[in-house]
C-alpha cells in the first residue's frame, strides 16, 4: 500500500524516514542522538518501491475483514512495560487502518506533532475517500529493546524489529495502485504517558539487519 504523496504505504524496507528520535538498543546500551534533521514522509521516496504501478486487468480480492487488535492490559501500566505494550499495540493498529478506514484509535494515540502519524492517517483517509482500500502488511515481531526517560530525552523509547508482510493498496475498481513487497525493519518508537493514556510521539524508522 502506498506511502504519503504516491509512494509506498509502508516506510519499511529500503526507507529511512531519518531519525527523529534516537534508536534503542539495550537497557544498558545508551545510544547516541542522530543530529541529522528527518525529512517528512513526502519528502523520501524508497528506491525498490513501486508507488505507481500499472493498473492491473484482474479484480482485487474487495475489502478483506480485519479485526481490531485487542488492546493489552499492560497499556494500564506508566513504566517501561506499558511503553512497550503501547508500541506495539500502534504497530498492530497499522494494517488495519489500512483494511478498514478505521482511524479513531490510532488518532487518539497519535501526537499532533507526529509526522508518521499524520502521513498514514492523511493517507488511509484519501484511500478510502476514493473508494479504495488496503490489504497486507502484517508485522512479525523479532526482537524489542526499550529504554526510559532520563535526563536528555522525556519520553520512552522502544524499538521493534521484525518483518512487514507484502501488502496492497486497490483502487475502487479492484486494480493495484500500489505495493510493498515487505522486507525487514526496524521502528524507533518515542512513547508519552499522561494522564493514563499513551500516545505516540514520533516513529522513525530503518532497515533491518536481515
């Protein structure tokens, strides 16, 4: 499925949205600040992707059910443990906007200054407008390393390292628009608590190291 601006739905793969926050390793491992500004999702548009392919002739497979992800118990939490209950749970929500065009959870846990956030509600939005819709891109989680606020940064940051399923994105008519093949990657999470609700403050994210 399509990226913001015709690209690619997903940033995974061979897309490196830039650090807009710092990328975890282990609980013990401090990592370094990327001083290089990230570029909006507009701005980068992956190599290997195909943002525009041509129409296809077969009928898309029509709008697949999705169920909602359940959100986990350990979101209740305000430590590192509901940080990452939080992340992975907005992961989970990814796809299925996409396949639905349901966007009032991943709204109510995006920040208003997350620019992967908006990319992906902006686009979920002008798909389904048109009539269209998403299929695929599940994610397969390898590996997750956390780490909490301290001095230098407020918020908790997660990383989430896995693959991302192929995915489409259909036309009202049933043609492809747009594909990822999936690949390996890795999402840097910058997680906020308040007031017992968790929001997403921003997402970068790179490739993995499959």
């Amino acid at each position: 499925m399509s990226w913001t601006s015709g690209a690619r739905r997903s940033a995974f793969g061979a897309l490196i949205v830039g650090m807009l926050l710092v990328g975890c390793t282990t609980d013990s491992e401090q990592p370094s600040p990327d001083p290089t500004p990230a570029p909006t999702p507009a701005q980068t548009t992956p190599a290997d992707a195909t943002p525009s392919p041509e129409p296809t002739t077969e009928p898309g497979p029509g709008p697949t059910p999705w169920p909602e992800p359940t959100r986990p118990a350990a979101m209740d939490r305000d430590d590192l443990d509901g940080a990452i209950a939080a992340a992975e749970y907005f992961l989970a929500l990814y796809p299925y906007v996409y396949a639905t065009g349901d966007l009032e959870t991943w709204e109510e846990m995006s920040h208003p200054e997350c620019i992967f956030c908006k990319g992906a509600a902006d686009e979920v939005t002008e798909l389904f407008e048109a009539g269209g819709y998403g299929d695929g891109g599940t994610f397969e989680i390898d590996d997750i390393a956390a780490l909490p606020p301290d001095d230098e940064y407020a918020h908790f940051r997660v990383t989430i390292t896995g693959r991302e399923a192929e995915s489409f994105s259909y036309s009202e008519a049933g043609e492809v628009i747009a594909h990822s093949p999936g690949d390996e990657v890795r999402f840097n999470f910058a997680m906020i608590e308040h007031d017992g609700q968790w929001t997403t403050r921003e997402i970068s994210v790179q490739p993995g190291d499959g």
